[in-house]
C-alpha cells in the first residue's frame, strides 16, 4: 500500500459511521465558541504565545496607544518610522523621530533605511501568538513590514480570535495574507539561531483593549 492508499484507507474509516445523508453545514463545529484548551483568557494567552517567539508584547488601553508604539521606538534607538496610508492618526506617537508616508510609495532603498513601521493589524490568534496582516488600509504594502528592522503591530483584543478557525473566519481570503509569529528568524545546519535574515529583526506589539 503506497502512501495515497494508506491516507484514502484512514478517511474512509474515519467515515465509515457517518450517514449517507449528512451533509457538512449539518454538522455542529466548534466555530464561534472558546475550544476547552485556550482558557478563558484569550488575550492573555495570545500575549503569552506571542512573547514566547520573542516578540516585545504590551498591554494597554486605547489612551495609551501612541505612548505605547513611541516607548518601543525609543527601547530601539529608531529614529524615522514607516507609517502605511490609512494608519490611524492616534497611533502615530509624538517625538523627534522622522514620519515618513508611504505616498508615493518609498523605494526599496528608502524602506532599507527606515528604522522602524507601525501597522495595525487583520486579525490574530491566540494559540499560536500570530499576527495576521491582509494589507488592507493602516496595514500597508507587504515590503513596508519585510524591510524595515523593527515592526510594530497595533492589535486591539476584539482581533485576536482563539485559534485558526475562528480566525480564518475574520479574513478576507480574497486579500493576500502575511502571518508573522515573532522576529524573522532563521538557524542554519548546526541550528544556531539568526534574527532578521528575511524580515525584520525585531518585532513589538501593542494590545489596546481595557486592561
């Protein structure tokens, strides 16, 4: 038995016991209620998961947003910021540090210089610490979150779903999607670790809700 047998054979099995008549949408899922393994504390448990890839994680309300993106710009010594069209004016932190618009869209060479981005965010997912971008307004291009050294995520608690599903379920699946769970980082054949090699090397995020 080859390899597309032995996974035909275990679906089949696997259905052996359900009705010719059932269709899929007849069947109860766990989409829009907590799975028993994520607790009752959701944000809590994303900001855990996201620190564990390494990721600088903050909690604070929706005044201290802005303080929050320019206290993690001054822990870096960043000095101008990326901000994507549509990105939220309260976000935007007062400081000395050079604002640079994405309109027209900045070159390659511009986004290698800048210190840092700030972006909010589509969604993101609790279990596996992941934030998840669509590009959509206050998101920005893609090559605005690759090639900066530090990025900065802004995701309020209402975006951050328990696992994939319900998250897939606040997608726009027609939008190209980025993942990112912590720092870009990379090992080579003796596993030793490299930060930044394909994206940023530093990642922080800002969770605005009530605390």
């Amino acid at each position: 038995m080859n390899g597309r047998q032995t996974v035909l054979s275990a679906i089949r099995g696997a259905l052996s016991g359900v009705p010719d008549s059932e269709r899929p949408d007849e069947v109860p899922t766990s989409h829009g209620r907590r799975a028993d393994h994520m607790g009752p504390d959701v944000v809590g448990l994303f900001v855990e998961r996201a620190a564990e890839y390494r990721a600088t994680v903050v909690r604070v309300p929706p005044s201290g947003a802005a303080a929050a993106v320019g206290h993690a710009l001054a822990r870096t010594g960043a000095r101008s910021l990326v901000v994507p069209p549509g990105l939220p004016e309260n976000l935007v932190p007062e400081g000395e540090w050079s604002l640079l618009a994405d309109v027209p869209p900045l070159t390659v060479g511009q986004l290698d210089a800048a210190d840092a981005v700030v972006t909010t965010v589509a969604a993101a997912i609790a279990v596996t610490g992941t934030v998840t971008l669509d590009h959509g307004p206050g998101q920005g291009r893609r090559a605005l979150t690759l090639l900066p050294d530090q990025h900065i995520c802004v995701v309020r608690a209402d975006q951050i779903a328990p696992d994939v599903p319900e998250a897939w379920g606040l997608l726009d699946h027609c939008r190209p999607l980025t993942l990112i769970s912590g720092p870009s980082a990379t090992s080579d054949i003796e596993l030793d670790r490299v930060e930044g090699v394909h994206g940023p090397r530093i990642l922080d995020i800002v969770v605005v809700g009530d605390t």
